[in-house]
C-alpha cells in the first residue's frame, strides 16, 4: 500500500470511527438491531400478542391460538452494495461523489462493527466487480475503506439489478444491506431499470438506499457552447447551455427521473436519503436511521 493511500486510509478511518461511537452506534442499534429475528420456539396466545405472529397450524392442531416467538439474532450480517461507475468520479462542491461513498460507508462499517455485525462489500458497476465475503475485524474494515479508495473497475456503465440480483443470490440468510450509489440507472421512460430485481430482493434481506449526488447534476449552467463527455458511456457531444429551453429539458429530465426513483422505492417500502456533495451527512444518516425506529 503507497503512502498516500495508507493516509487517507487513516484519515478516514479516524474520522469515521469517531462518529460511528459518538453519534451512530446507538442509532444504528435502534434501526437494525431487531430486524435480524430467529424463530425461537410457539406458545399459546396472551392478550396483547401480535396476532401477525399466530401459527395457524399448530393452533388448528391444539384448538387453543398459539403464536411464534421469534428473538432477536445477537449479530446481523450488513452487506455495502458499493456504486464504482464512472459516474462518481464526478464533483462541483466539496468533495468528489466516490470521496463522499467512502466516508458514507466507512461510518456504516464501524457503526456495524460496533454492534458485534460482519460486514461485507460488493463493489458493482454494470456487472459485479468484486465481492468481499462478510468478517469482523478492524483489519477486515480497512480492507473495505482500501479498495473503496483504490479500486479500478473494468466497466464504467450502471447496472443496478446485477448487484441487487448478486445479493439475493449470495447471501443466503437474511442481511442488512446498503445500496450507496448516485442511481443513475434509468430507462428511457427515466423510470428506474432495477425495479423488478429491487421487488425481489426486499422480500429476502432488509435493504436500506443512500443516493450520493452533486447538486451541479440538477442543472445546467448557462455558459454557451460546452462540449460535454458522458462518465460511463464515454460519448461526448456539444451542448448550448445559453439555450434556456435546453437547461430546462434537462432539469425536468433530472426531476422527473428523481421522483420516479423514489416512487419505486416508497413501493417496496424501502427506507433511502439523499446526499449531497458539499452537505454535512450526519444528520442524513440519523434522519434515515430515526425513520426506522
């Protein structure tokens, strides 16, 4: 590992585990904790129990409402799905997308930590770039935040479903995961292109979305004839950003895909947030982590 790299490592690592035992460790238990439950054993109905919990069977088989009893697994397995398309390299304010990803996902990897949970990473960019198996360990960790800073992908287009669709497939007991990605994977409806493979992967793990973005993506500047290069595509091509109907189809083609996002996601009742480039994430996080309480 260069100097640099160990560096920034460090300084990730410092800064991020500070906030994960100041301000997430108790969050990230009240969210997650107790969304990993093992059946434990049936016993008969009392007042007050969650009739969502009766087991038919046996009560049909003893005549008498039994429900199940499920208890809380001591440690959850939490799987960063990890967004390493073109499109990250890309930022305006105070950091780069990617720059932002890794601070995201160290703090939800030491937050985990924290509770005693393994985490692992799939790193994705129009195919499955790379998977890191779940493990405990700081040495484990650092080798995360490591190839989130390093890591050269061999595509640079965005394919959603092929990472959701590798989760479902690889992780066989129920886990915790993190989708971190800018979402830019839409159809030319700006519908979102992961919709049937999100509908699946909900019904097997608890998925939570964090979209990164820079706010300079919501809108182009007026600055004349620009000649644009796309990230993942690699095609470019000469826009008039003077003409005002020119930015405005762009807005509306930037609000209406945003919107359509997070409709698909309220469907499947996925908790997201969003994250801006120059905006503290913080307080997005705990936002996310209060909205599952």
């Amino acid at each position: 590992m260069s100097d640099d790299l160990l560096k920034n490592v460090r300084k990730i690592e410092i800064k991020t585990r500070g906030l994960s035992h100041q301000i997430f460790a108790g969050e990230y238990h009240s969210a997650f904790k107790g969304r990993g439950m093992a059946f434990s054993e049936v016993r008969e109905y009392r007042y007050g129990d969650d009739v969502r919990n009766m087991d038919w069977n046996v009560t049909a088989r003893m005549n008498v409402p039994f429900i199940k009893v499920f208890e809380e697994e001591r440690e959850l397995t939490v799987v960063l799905l990890i967004d390493v398309s073109g499109s990250r390299i890309f930022g305006t304010r105070t950091k780069l997308k990617k720059d932002l990803l890794a601070e995201v996902a160290a703090v939800l990897s030491f937050s985990a930590s924290i509770n005693n949970d393994k985490v692992g990473a799939l790193f994705f960019s129009d195919k499955v770039e790379q998977f890191i198996p779940p493990k405990k360990g700081r040495s484990h960790l650092l080798r995360i935040i490591r190839e989130m800073l390093e890591f050269e992908p061999s595509g640079s287009e965005t394919n959603i479903s092929e990472a959701l669709r590798f989760l479902t497939n690889a992780i066989k007991k129920r886990c915790t995961a993190f989708l971190l990605s800018d979402m830019i994977d839409v159809d030319e409806r700006q519908y979102p292109r992961f919709e049937e493979a999100m509908k699946i992967v909900v019904n097997k793990h608890d998925i939570a979305a964090i979209r990164l973005y820079d706010p300079r993506e919501a809108e182009l500047p007026a600055m004349g004839l620009v000649r644009f290069a796309d990230a993942e595509t690699k095609r470019e091509q000469w826009i008039d950003t003077s003409d005002r109907n020119v930015r405005n189809a762009y807005a509306a083609w930037y609000r209406t895909s945003n919107e359509n996002l997070n409709r698909v996601l309220n469907k499947y009742h996925v908790d997201h947030v969003q994250i801006a480039t120059d905006q503290d994430y913080v307080q997005p996080l705990i936002r996310l982590f209060k909205s599952r309480a």
